[in-house]
C-alpha cells in the first residue's frame, strides 16, 4: 500500500529544497507539492494523502485554516504544519487543528524521522473508521475536579506554577495535552520532555493561562456510558500504575529519562477508556454492557466489538500528537511487552508489571484482566525480579485524594 504525502508552501523555493532533501525517500513515499491551501484541497478530493504538512503564513489561507478543512473532510489524514515561528495568537489558532508542529528551519534527517514515525503510528490501528474519530480529538477529557482546580488557579491573579503542574501531573488528559505541545515545538521549544511537571515549567504560566482559559485545550469529562465508581478507578489505577512504574524503574538503576518516561506511559495506559466513553459513547457502552453483563475481560469485549483495544486506541492518538516513542511504547504494551519492539528492562514491561500489580491490590470490573508476561521476564533475564517490583507495590502508599471527592455528582 502507498503513502501518500502532501506538502504546502507558498514558497516555491521551500518546495524545492523539499523535494531535493528528501529524494532519497521516492521509492518509499509519494509525494506532492503545491502552493496554496486552495490547490492542496482540490488535490484532496481527488486523491487520498496519509500526510499533510503545510506552512502556517500563506495568503488567502492559513495553514491553520487549511488544516480545520482537512481535519473535517480528511479525518483519517495525519496533520503537521512546518513553519517558522510565528506570534502566540498565530499559533494558539494552530492548536486545535494540528497534530504536530515543527519549526523552521528542520533538518532534513528530524523531517524524515517524524514522517517516518507518523506512517509507524498509524500502523497501531487498523481500523478506519476509529482512525477518524481518534484523529480528530484536540484534547483528552480530564477528570472535572482537576480540571476545576487548574482553571481556578490559572485565574487567580498571581497563580501558582508548581501547583499547576503538580495538578497537571495527577490527569492523564492534561498530561498527553501539554507533552504534545512540548514535543511538537508548537513554542520553540525542541526538546524530548516526558515529564509533565517538567513541560509545564517549560511552558510557562503566560502560555498556559492563553492556552487554557483562551483555546480550551483541556476539555472536562463528559459521558454517560461511566458513572462516578468508574471515573474514580481509573484516576486511582493511572495514578497508582504511574508511581509504580516509576518506583520500578528506580529499583532497577535506570536513567532520569526512563524513570519519567516509565511515570507518564503508568499515567496514559488507560487513556484509551476515556477516548472510547466520550467520543464513541454509544459503541463503547456495548462493550462495557458484555462486560458487566456477559462477564467478558474487558480487552476481549474491545476487540470483539470494536477491532481494536484501549490501548491501541490511546497509542494511536498519542503517536498522532508526537510524544517520545517509549511513553508510547508502554502505552500500547501495557498488555503484554512481549509484543514490543523493545527489549530488557522498557517502559512496556514497568506499565504492564505496574497494571497487573495493581489490579491485584483492587479489583473492579472495568480492570483489563491480565497476568505477568512471564515469557517476556525470562527471554530477557529478568525472572525472579517480580517479588521485588511486588514488594514496591505493597508498600506504595494510598492516594492523597480519596477518588469520591474527585468526581462530580452527574458528569455533566
């Protein structure tokens, strides 16, 4: 199967350095060039693009205009703009609509690596119907209480960053949202962060209060298909996975990267519950109707029902906003590490050792039902190192908060 890549500048002399940078990739993609907004739509309609990447300034259009008519027509279509930095206003419009951003001047190698990692990601789900839905999503929901807290703060006149970013760190919606912007440059900032404590400091009070209170770029949970006992499971279960993954790979003498990377994949596994309860309501109450009433293990209802599990769903769209490759990476194999590419000691093998110790610690209905990958602790030498990831496990301490007071009466 092709793939299929558009690029729009106004600039022909941008197109052609384009062009003569990336030729050595002719055999492996199809590429196109054109110069306005209006020309990239038409191409659209007559041929399919997996990949679209557009300069921000342009007459007439925008790219951020261009890229809200994709995301409504083209869904399924993968969104980056690749421009100069622009002002804040230029940008926040830009936030919404764009998947990813990278700054001008970009190395040719950086270009290549992020198309190649996009046309990856979409390898995670098959499924077109849920490429579409999922490719479209500007923010995750966040847990209403947290949300409250942080717009509260943002508004008090002088507010607290460290606050912020703490609050920040204890959702995974506001997290994947604040690394996207972090890793993707939309600020000129070209970095690898995985910490959200971190990002936020990165950002900055000035650009999180615009990006907060002015473009809403966390949106607060909303859904029928969960009720208040299962908003409050999965922000105890992503916050207890994260410190254990975390406390893990401490345990295990990794670096300061693995350690928050192992912290924030804990934090997002289950994001893709929250992806399916609030943007395919309808379909997803299905699945948790098979489990709650036919006494299916929930990953088995998905994908039944759905072709596709949660973490697919999560993996997809955090690859979709260019997070660090091994935050993904354990998000999408929190089910079982022997299916990823990594090997040894990995972010997949702390989420999943962290999920399943949890789960064993609580149960609930909505848990994914799976054992230690055994296999994978022995074909990399780390069998027996179980009892001592257990033993963190038991003495990891209750969360600060007690979930009820967390969640609001009706979600609504």
């Amino acid at each position: 199967m092709s793939k299929r890549i558009l690029f729009v500048d106004d600039e022909p002399m941008v197109l052609s350095g384009l062009q003569r940078g990336l030729r050595s990739m002719r055999q492996e993609w199809e590429m196109a060039f054109v110069t306005s907004g209006a020309e990239a739509l038409e191409l659209m309609e007559e041929q399919s693009f997996d990949i679209v990447v557009t300069d921000m300034r342009m007459p007439v259009m925008t790219g951020a205009e261009l890229l809200e008519q994709v995301k409504r027509r083209f869904p399924q279509c993968f969104r980056i703009i690749l421009s100069g930095q622009a002002d804040q206003q230029t940008i926040l419009r830009a936030v919404d609509p764009t998947h990813q951003y990278l700054a001008k001047p970009c190395d040719t190698a950086e270009l290549k690596r992020r198309l190649t990692r996009a046309f990856a990601v979409r390898g995670l789900l098959k499924n077109e119907e849920l490429q579409a839905v999922v490719s479209r999503l500007d923010a995750l929901p966040s847990l209403p209480a947290l949300y409250i807290e942080v717009t509260r703060e943002l508004e008090n006149t002088e507010p607290s960053l460290p606050r912020i970013a703490h609050l920040v760190s204890e959702d995974m919606a506001m997290t994947a949202k604040i690394l996207q912007l972090v890793n993707s440059a939309f600020f000129g900032l070209r970095c690898r962060i995985s910490s959200p404590m971190q990002a936020v400091q990165m950002l900055g009070l000035d650009t999180l209060r615009a990006l907060v209170l002015t473009t809403h770029v966390f949106d607060k949970f909303c859904t029928d298909s969960l009720g208040e006992a299962e908003i409050s499971y999965l922000w105890k279960h992503s916050l207890a996975v994260a410190g254990l993954a975390k406390n893990i790979a401490a345990s295990e003498k990794a670096d300061r990267q693995l350690i928050d990377d192992c912290f924030t994949a804990g934090l997002l596994h289950d994001a893709g519950k929250l992806i399916l309860a609030s943007a395919m309501q309808n379909k997803y109450q299905h699945v948790l109707d098979a489990v709650r009433k036919n006494d299916k293990k929930l990953i088995a209802a998905e994908t039944e029902i759905l072709g596709c599990n949660h973490a697919e769903i999560a993996a997809y769209l955090l690859g979709l906003w260019g997070l660090p490759e091994a935050v993904i990476d354990g998000v999408a194999w929190h089910h079982g590490p022997s299916g990823s590419s990594q090997t040894g000691f990995s972010t997949a093998l702390a989420t999943h050792v962290a999920t399943v110790f949890d789960d064993l610690q609580s149960a609930f209905w909505m848990q994914d039902g799976m054992s230690l990958d055994s296999e994978y602790l022995h074909k990399n030498g780390l069998a027996g190192r179980e009892q001592i990831w257990r033993k963190l496990g038991d003495d990891q301490p209750a969360s600060r908060v007690a979930p009820s007071k967390l969640a609001t009466h009706n979600l609504q």
